[in-house]
C-alpha cells in the first residue's frame, strides 16, 4: 500500500481543504481495514454468513450432470437435484458456476453450501461433508467403431490398438500405468469421439456418462458403440457439504431426502431424463448403504 503525503498550498483552512482531507482519511482508513493480516488473509478467514432461507451451491459444466445452454440456461442432473434438495430443505437455490479447481477452493472455504459430481478422497473429506447414499455412478468405458474388427472382451484386447483418451484423465489400474498401451491423448471427450468416428484410432476410453451424452448430443449412436470389456472400476457421485456451511447441521435431513430421492424414483427419473443410456442397476443402490456414516470430527 502507497500512502502519498500532501500538504495544502497555503496555511488557510478553507472548506474544499476540509473535504479533501476527510476524503483521504477514509481511502487512508479503508486502505488500513484491508491490509489488516487478519483480513487479508482470505484462506484463514471465517465464512460469510449465508443469506437466510437460501442454499448457495457451484457447479462445473460436465454433461450430462451439469449443462450450460448457449442462452445461459442451465440444467442437468445436478441441477435438479440441487433444486429439488433446496425445495424439502424450504430454501431458494442460489447456484453459480465456477472452473473445478475454484469449487473446491469455495467448498473449502465455506463461500458456498453444497457442491455436486463430487468423488470421495481422504483429501476433500477434510473440508467436505460427503452425504450418502451417492445419487450416481459413472464408470470407466472402452467405445469402438461400428465399422471396425477389433474387438475388446478382456483387458489383453487392448494391447496393440491405438487408445484415445482425455489429457490428465485418471481412468482405473493398470490402464493408467500401463506403458505398454498405445495412447494418443486430446483435450476432451468429443475430440477423441470425432477420431473414433473417422478411423484415425482403434477405440477410446472415457466416463460412460459424459461420452453417452457426447456420442447422444453429436448423432454418432449409428458409427460409435461400447465394447464388452468392464473394469472393476467405478467412481460413486455424491453431493458434498461445506464443514463451514450452516447446513452442516442439517446434515441428517439432508440424508433423509436423498434416501427419500432414491426409493421414490426420483434418482432415476432424472437419469433417464439426461442420461438414458444409464441401466437403473448400474446406479447406487440404497441396499449397498444400510448406514449412514457419522459426521466426521476433522
């Protein structure tokens, strides 16, 4: 901070000097307020207090479960979910996007109540109240060429063949280490789906949910399809509370409407809507989670 010391042209007061001078205590006081190190120091700060009746969430766009329209419309699985959560809850949704990196970082912070398309890591539990059961699960998926010989039915069938994929996607082990695959990587699903689509590579690897809905949204269903090969791997999709967030304490409610979400079909409902390629048994089935975890000390 530069504070600029002046001095008056002349020794008389008059009244321009007067306001000239209170104008620049304040910007002095405010400049002050700011650099305070209790104050600036934004990682260490205590979260706003959320405006009352409302549930603050982030969403990054990742199709099918989170969609930006070109007009600025946004829907999605997520966001139903969200808004039908907020309206048993008896609050307004306020949602707003943000890269993925950002969402954490608001998460963490306790800027905002509820994030979603949220993976479970030791890491993120540490500022991140998981609610369970998951509402969705999406799975590692090899696509090939309708036009193509290859076939995959075991992990063996993918040596030899070119493999596209997404740049710093983690899929499941070995393939993520494997040194022996061939893999030509691009910046996102529906780059590799339009090299599937001409020939240039032999099949792809990606999250069953985002690539049905590329293959769905880009009319490739006639030229694109999944190979028989499953990996053990699945990654379960949960909705996540900030520890700082006042909603923390309705954690057990929240509980309570997602079970209610999943045994009255809901869950479903707005998969089929967005995602209709999913199998109902291929979502998280309430059977699988007898017990609600307790809420975490940490």
């Amino acid at each position: 901070m530069h504070i600029i010391k002046t001095k008056p042209a002349s020794s008389q007061i008059t009244g321009k000097t007067v306001i000239t001078t209170l104008r620049r205590a304040c910007a002095i006081a405010v400049c002050l307020l700011f650099s305070h190190p209790a104050l600036a120091d934004h990682d260490n700060q205590a979260p706003a207090s959320q405006a009352e009746g409302t549930m603050i969430a982030a969403f990054s766009v990742w199709e099918p479960f989170a969609i930006e329209d070109d007009d600025g419309g946004r829907q999605g699985i997520d966001l139903m979910l969200l808004h039908e959560v907020a309206n048993r809850l008896g609050l307004k949704l306020k949602s707003q996007p943000c890269p993925w990196r950002r969402c954490l970082k608001m998460l963490d912070l306790g800027e905002i109540d509820v994030l979603t398309s949220f993976a479970y890591s030791d890491e993120r539990a540490k500022f991140a109240q998981y609610i369970y059961p998951p509402y969705s699960r999406v799975n590692p998926v090899f696509y090939v060429n309708k036009q193509s010989p290859v076939s995959i039915t075991r992990y063996a069938d993918l040596r030899g063949l070119a493999i596209g994929s997404v740049v710093d996607s983690r899929y499941f082990e070995p393939f993520d280490s494997d040194p022996s695959l061939e893999k030509y990587e691009a910046g996102s699903e529906i780059l590799i789906l339009r090299m599937l689509e001409v020939g240039r590579i032999d099949t792809i690897v990606g999250s069953d949910a985002n690539a049905d809905y590329q293959i769905r949204k880009n009319n490739m269903q006639d030229a694109i399809i999944k190979a028989p090969f499953r990996s053990d791997v699945h990654n379960d999709i949960h909705m996540a509370l900030s520890r700082k967030s006042s909603l923390i304490a309705q954690q057990d409610r929240i509980v309570k409407i997602m079970r209610d979400l999943h045994k009255e079909g809901f869950i479903q409902k707005i998969h089929e809507l967005y995602w209709p390629d999913v199998i109902p048994v291929d979502l998280p089935q309430l059977d699988e989670f007898p017990v609600t975890p307790p809420i975490s000390s940490e």
